[in-house]
C-alpha cells in the first residue's frame, strides 16, 4: 500500500502542446513571403504532482496536433532535475513550486520569470474524528505533518500564528519525513490529526472512513490575510530569454493552459479528465477522480498572480530566506505579458 501511496502522489506535471503551421497560398512558390511560418519547438518541463494537473488536456491536445506550437515535455519527480534544465536552457517553460520559482529568480540574476500560478494549497488538515471545526480547536492539540523547513511548514506556522497560536507552547507539530509514511499512520487510526497533501488525503479517506477532511489550508491562509496573498504551491515559470525572443508564442501558450485548467477543473469532465491523467502516467484515475476537485488548479496571471504570490513569498522569507534563495525577488521577476 506504501508503494501504491507513492505512485498516487507522482501526480503530474506534464505539459504538452503542438500546432499546425497555417497553410500558405500563393500563385507564385518562388516567392519567399509564400512560405508557410515555421512552427517553432517548445521545450517544457515540469514535476510530476498537482502543479501539473492542470496541464492534461493541454497534452491531449497536442497529441492530436492542434497548439500553437510544438511541445516537447521532460517529467521529472525532484525539482532539482527541472531547475537544472532551466538554467542550462534545455527547458523554456516549467511547473514548478511557486519557492522553487523564487530561488531560480535569484540563483540566476533574474534569467527566469513567474508567468502563472497553476497550483493553490494542496494541503488540508484531516482528523480522525469530528473535533476540528476550526483553527481554534487545534489548541492543545498534537498535529502530525510533514515537510518540515519547507513550505507546508511554513504555511502551517502562520496560519496558527495568526490565529494566536504558537507551535510548542498551545499546539505541538510532529513531522514525519514521507507522506507515504503518514498516510499509513492515519489511514491504521495511529494517527488522530495530521497535514497532508493532496492525493494522499484521498488514498486515506479511502482507507478509513473515520477520517475527514477538518480544514482546507487554503481558505484558512485567505481568512487570516488581507493583502491579496494566496497559499500557493505550484508556478508556471519561463526564461526571460525565451519570453523577450517569442511573445507570441508564449501568448498562446498561456492562453491554451488557461484552457487547459477551465477544462480539468469543470465538474462535467471529471470523467474523461481522470482517464487522461492515467492515459498520461500522472495518476491514476480511480484516485485522480476523487482528488482532483480537491487540488485547487488555477490559472492566475497578471497583476493578480503578482499580488498573490508577493505576500505569500513574503511570508516563507520571514519565516526563512533560503526557501525562496535568500531575498525576495524583484519587479522583473513578474511576467505580466506586453
């Protein structure tokens, strides 16, 4: 079950797009202006997890050959091996998460840039039990989680704090180093209260019925902030090379993924886009079914997308610098389009 647990949450990230070049038509083939524009190819990159759910139907649509461009995905299960790519240029656009972001900004002086945020919080806390209606009944509670100097973290800490609570005096947090390792404790009863991702979340509610989801962390992270700033887990993000050499094409691109996500997100799809999700080794659609509307795909561009993801990087720099590569990135860093 631990292995079946891993594989739920490889969930996606794969990003997939490929066009037909207009055709050209002209009397006279010698000349040059008849010539037909030449597609160009598009290297994405991206992990395989929620940031990259919203993408599926983008890959169904350039298997069958109607994007803008043409699309070449790398899928990868570290950040590591994405971000590597992107500094060396062999990928143009990536889902990363949206700390992630911020460090490549800073790592390299600014040669990459936010142009979406794809993914919201993913993370909920669940109970064995119906004790938990709110941040407040978490006081004097132990709570299990994992991702300890990391984002979820981070996130769960200001939540408590602007909630009045303080983690080692009113609530305790013991971490654990692999979802998979949690969600076998909950899903056993060894565990009462816990944070955890989604799929995990859905792999243990299918386990033991006596556990619930108690709180969403992402409508608690907009209760407890009023500068526009969201819990937001995955980016989209692209060089600013590639962003300043093809405008247009990373126009369309954005445009088929906003798409894309209206597509995975609406309700009467839930069918077919579970099948894709298998179809394309992201998850698997018995589990796909039951997590997606859960995973909070977006598609958050603009002056929006800037807002959200200031105050949310501001957060993780307060709480620790490194997590977004040591400062707080710069107004280049946010791709607003031309």
């Amino acid at each position: 079950m631990k292995r079946f647990l891993a594989l739920a949450l490889s969930a996606v990230l794969s990003l997939s797009l490929a066009a037909c070049a207009p055709g050209g038509e002209s009397s006279a083939p010698e000349t040059s202006s008849s010539t037909p524009q030449e597609k160009i190819t598009i290297q994405v990159g991206g992990l395989k997890g929620p940031t990259a759910m919203g993408m599926v139907q983008l890959m169904e649509a350039d298997a069958a050959g109607s994007t803008y461009s043409d699309y070449e995905f790398t899928l990868a299960g570290a950040p590591d091996e994405i971000t590597a790519k992107l500094i060396s240029g062999e990928v143009d656009i990536a889902a990363v998460p949206t700390n992630v972001a911020s460090v490549l900004y800073n790592k390299t002086q600014g040669k990459v840039q936010i142009a979406a945020l794809n993914t919201l919080g993913v993370l909920y806390v669940v109970e064995s039990g119906e004790g938990i209606q709110s941040i407040e009944d978490l006081r004097g509670k132990t709570i299990y989680s994992t991702g300890k100097g990391s984002t979820p973290e981070f996130a769960l800490n200001y939540i408590l704090e602007q909630n009045g609570l303080t983690v080692g005096t009113d609530v305790f947090v013991e971490y654990k180093s692999e979802h998979a390792e949690l969600a076998s404790l909950l899903a056993a009863g060894q565990a009462d209260i816990a944070v955890l991702p989604q799929p995990f979340v859905t792999s243990v509610l299918a386990q033991n019925e006596q556990v619930r989801i108690a709180l969403d962390l992402t409508q608690e992270w907009d209760k407890a902030t009023t500068d526009g700033s969201k819990l937001t887990m995955g980016a989209l993000v692209v060089r600013s090379d590639f962003a300043q050499q093809h405008p247009e094409e990373l126009a369309k691109f954005m445009e088929e993924y906003q798409a894309s996500a209206a597509y995975v997100t609406d309700p009467a799809n839930l069918e077919e886009v579970s099948g894709l999700m298998e179809k394309y080794d992201i998850i698997k659609a018995a589990v796909a079914k039951q997590a997606l509307p859960y995973c909070n795909i977006v598609c958050i561009t603009g002056q929006e997308m800037k807002d959200a993801a200031q105050g949310f990087l501001t957060v993780l720099f307060g709480a620790n610098p490194s997590s977004i590569g040591g400062a707080l990135p710069g107004e280049d860093f946010y791709y607003l389009g031309n």
